[in-house]
C-alpha cells in the first residue's frame, strides 16, 4: 500500500518491510502493521489504504 501512494505522489522512498520482532519493539510498537516515516510511527494496529498513507508521506 506505501507503493501504491507513493507511486500517486510520483516520489520515491525506500521502502522496508521489517519482520524481526526485536526491531519492531524497537520503534514501541506493540501491534502490526505499522508506518514509520523518517523514524517516526505515524501509524499502527491497522491496515491504511493508499489515500491515507498519501496524508502521511505528503508533509
């Protein structure tokens, strides 16, 4: 879904699925899937649609 609004935004990002649980606790994230943009959790607990991570990423 983030490639899908990034590819709306027409912008490119690296992109990271991480799957290690101890670096996922490393964020404070205690439910999945999560969103972190620069280092930050801008989301968690929810599958976001392509529209709503655009809010996210066009700051």
């Amino acid at each position: 879904m983030t490639k899908k609004a990034l590819d709306e935004l027409s912008k490119d990002a690296d992109v990271v699925k991480v799957t290690e649980m101890e670096e996922i606790m490393a964020y404070g994230v205690m439910s999945t899937p999560a969103l972190v943009v620069d280092e930050k959790v801008v989301s968690y607990g929810k599958v976001l649609k392509p529209k709503d991570i655009v809010k996210f990423l066009n700051i």
